[in-house]
C-alpha cells in the first residue's frame, strides 16, 4: 500500500505520496484533473527547468536566494533538465489554463531536491517552492516563456533536420527521374506530358518552402514573456531580472532569447504560438500531397497507375495472400491529419487571451509539441521506409503517354484548335492514337509530326 506524508499549502493539509518529489498543490491538481494521461513532453519540462536553473542563478549572484540553497536549487534542476525526475511530472494537460499547476509542480520537484541535497527529508520546506524556486517569477510569465523555448527548440532541432533530409530525399529523386516522361494529370484527367523528376521538384519545393515558412517563425518564438509576473507589470521582479535570466538561457541554448518589449501582449496573447502552428499545418498540408501523389503512382501492382514501385515493408492484407499496401505514405496522412486538426485545437487557444492572461497554455503546448515531433518522425520514417528504396517504372509510364488523348495539345498552334479537337474526339470514339490519326489525315509532315509529338520535348517551354 502506498504510504503518505502530509503537506500543507495555503488551503490547508494534503496527503501526498511519502517518496513524491511533488508536493500539497501538485496533489491537489491530481485530484482536480482526472482528466486524460496526457502530460507535458521533455522538451517542456526541459525548458521549464532552464528558467528556474537561470533564475536561481541570477537570484544568487543578486543576494536575493541564500548561495547554499541557490546552488541546490541549480543542481536539482539540472537534474529535471536531464530528465531524471520525469516521472514527477503527473498533472494531466486538462487543467488550468495557467499551467499554474505545472508550474507548481516544478517548483514542488525542485525544492524537495534540493532540500534533499541540502540533508532534509521531503517536504520539509528547507527549501521552499514559491519563496525560494519560483522567486522574482509568476506561473504567468514562465509558462509562456517555457512555452516559447520548447518550441523554439523543437523546431529546430527535431523537425528542421528530419524535414531537411526529407527535401535531399526528394530533390534526389528528382534527379534520378529526370529522364522519364509520364503523362500528366489534372482533375485526374490526362494531361500533357511531364518529366518524373519535375514532378518530384515540385515535391522537394512544397518541403523547402515548409521549412522557410518555420524559420520565420523564430524571432516572434525567441521574444520570452519572462518578468511579466501576474499581469505583465512586472510586480515583486527587481529590474533587470528577467533579461539577465534570458541572457543565461541564451547562452545556454546558444539561441537569441530576448526579454519581449511589451509583456503585455507576451502574457495575454500567444499569437506567436499560433503563426507556429499554423507554419506546422502548412508543413502538413504539403507533406499530404507529396505523400498522396506518391501513394497514388504507386497503385497497382496491375491494374493501377505502377508509375512508381514503392518498397514492400508488411504483408498488407489477412485475406488476399500477396497483397502489399503503400502502408508508410497512409502513416504520412495520418500524421497530417492528426497535425491539422491539433492547429484548430492551438487556434481556438489563442483566441483565449482574456484580458490580461491566455488561459489555454498547456492545451496549446502540448499540441503544438507534438504536431513538430510527429512531423520530424514521419519525415524521419518516410525517407528511410518509403523514399530510399522506391524505384521508377519507365516503361510503364512510357506505356501510357502514346494512348493518351492530351498529346494533341502541342498540334493545336499548328493546325488549330478546332481540328486538334476534333482528332481528340474521333481517337476517343476510335481508340486509334492521335499519331495515327493525325499520319491518316496528313495534318502534318511526318517529320513534323513526329517532332510535335515527341513527348520529352512537351515537357519543355516551346522555343522562340
């Protein structure tokens, strides 16, 4: 059975778990929200001890902390920034839109280790969460502030990378297929002819123009609500406070935080947050139609468009023996989806900015976080399991663009419209080519026809 030690917070005695690092007001969260098991993510709790390592720091050298608990304070959080006491992070997103009670909870963790460290048992206080760990602070400035620098951070160095190997992959592709000619589509209707390789240029485009759009999403993230406090005056924070607790995030990070010139707008709206997600849907909307079109060129074996032979990764079906499913790119959808509507649930949070506090932080955190580390995984997955062993079928899409009614675009300036239509419409009711047509009713030379028809030469601009 589980053992309990009582604590005491403002509202009066709580039984907490004898060996939590947590403590009364963390407990009282647990209660209060039995909501989902979701809870915030390790870049979250990272940056969350970051502020409060730079913070102890800073209140040391300015005589605000006593030295000996301040370097506790330091070493413990550490500690949390290292992920060792992951597991005492237990209060569910679902809960005040603050993110008082994670607030709490960090401060909660860190001060009963560092009393620990400092020789006194748990839940002594030796070293207080709020007096001590949460000094010249506000749930309300470093929650926003944790907000930014786990964003920050994750974009850069878990989505960037998984998206730049992504748009090589692609851009790859693109050489490799630059020989092949397929027929076009639009509105799923034949088209005039085009290279492979352009195709998958424009694939690696959609990519790097994904990763453009989330880079300039970085100055707005790197502007940090800190020294705010309660409702962005600053009370109880001594001047000067938070930007030399940035500077030491800065440095640390090696990224260029700055205190936001109006804490105002850094503490009520999350707008920031919101242009970041909105860059990730984007981001999702693009990888969608890449992952869709290659789905789609890959359907067959037989009897579908084999344009692209996709690698065989699981057996795709318990009652048809033999059948493989473009399983990786139905991932890739998923993901996107899953990234879409995660950007509805971070824009309705935004437009939570209630006067003077955003009250939907962690909701919007959470989804934010994630939607970045599954894109980053998806991109990761798609390149190794899809992109890296798919192969192009030429014959194949050789085999489709004689047949197809659309090769009669490149006569029309040189016999008309009409009469390039009207070979459209008698190869359909025949099911003759349109060479074939067009050699029968002596259009052209055939020289000039075949000049005309050549296919390579369609998926170029026209010479002056």
């Amino acid at each position: 059975m589980t053992k309990f030690r009582v604590e005491k917070d403002s509202m009066g005695e709580m039984n907490v778990p004898e060996d939590a690092y947590y403590g009364a007001q963390t407990q009282r969260a647990v209660e209060n929200f039995p909501i989902s098991q979701l809870r915030f993510s390790r870049r979250f709790i990272e940056a969350m001890a970051e502020i409060k390592r730079a913070a102890a720091e800073t209140n040391k050298e300015r005589g605000y902390v006593d030295g000996k608990i301040a370097d506790a304070i330091i070493q413990a959080a550490t500690e949390v920034s290292e992920g060792k006491w992951d597991s005492q992070y237990v209060v569910d997103i679902f809960q005040t839109g603050s993110g008082t009670s994670t607030n709490m909870n960090t401060n909660e963790v860190i001060a009963n280790r560092a009393s620990e460290i400092l020789g006194f048992k748990l839940g002594s206080k030796e070293v207080h969460p709020n007096d001590h760990v949460n000094r010249s602070q506000s749930s309300n400035d470093v929650i926003p502030t944790a907000m930014h620098i786990s964003l920050r951070k994750a974009l850069e160095t878990d989505l960037l990378p998984a998206l730049t190997k992504l748009e090589k992959g692609l851009s790859a592709k693109a050489k490799e297929y630059d020989s092949i000619v397929k027929i076009g589509r639009t509105h799923l209707q034949d088209a005039t002819p085009i290279r492979l390789g352009q195709v998958f240029s424009g694939f690696a485009a959609q990519i790097q123009q994904s990763i453009d759009r989330v880079k300039r999403t970085f100055p707005a993230l790197e502007e940090l609500a800190l020294g705010g406090t309660a409702v962005g005056t600053g009370l109880n924070c001594p001047e000067g406070f938070a930007s030399d607790v940035i500077a030491k995030i800065a440095k640390r990070t090696q990224i260029s935080f700055k205190e936001a010139p109006n804490h105002f707008a850094a503490q009520a709206a999350k707008d920031a947050v919101v242009e970041a997600s909105g860059a990730l849907k984007t981001c999702a909307v693009a990888f969608t139609k890449v992952a869709n079109d290659i789905r789609w060129m890959g359907s067959g074996p037989r009897c579908g468009l084999g344009e692209l032979k996709l690698p065989a990764t699981q057996p795709g079906s318990s009652i048809m023996p033999g059948k493989v499913n473009p399983v990786i790119s139905e991932s890739i959808l998923m993901i996107c989806a899953q990234v879409i509507g995660n950007d509805v649930a971070v824009t309705i949070g935004g437009q939570a900015g209630n006067f003077e506090l955003n009250v939907m932080m962690p909701v919007m955190t959470h989804n934010v976080l994630e939607s970045t580390q599954l894109l980053a995984n998806g991109a990761d997955n798609f390149v190794k399991a899809c992109l890296e062993g798919m192969e192009a079928d030429a014959e194949k899409c050789a085999s489709m663009i004689e047949g197809s009614l659309a090769m009669v675009t490149s006569l029309a300036p040189k016999i008309g419209y009409d009469s390039a239509a009207a070979i459209a419409k008698k190869a359909f009711e025949t099911g003759k080519t349109v060479r074939e047509l067009a050699k029968e009713q002596k259009v052209l030379s055939d020289e000039e026809l075949d000049e005309a028809l050549n296919p390579m030469r369609m998926t170029e601009p026209d010479k002056a």
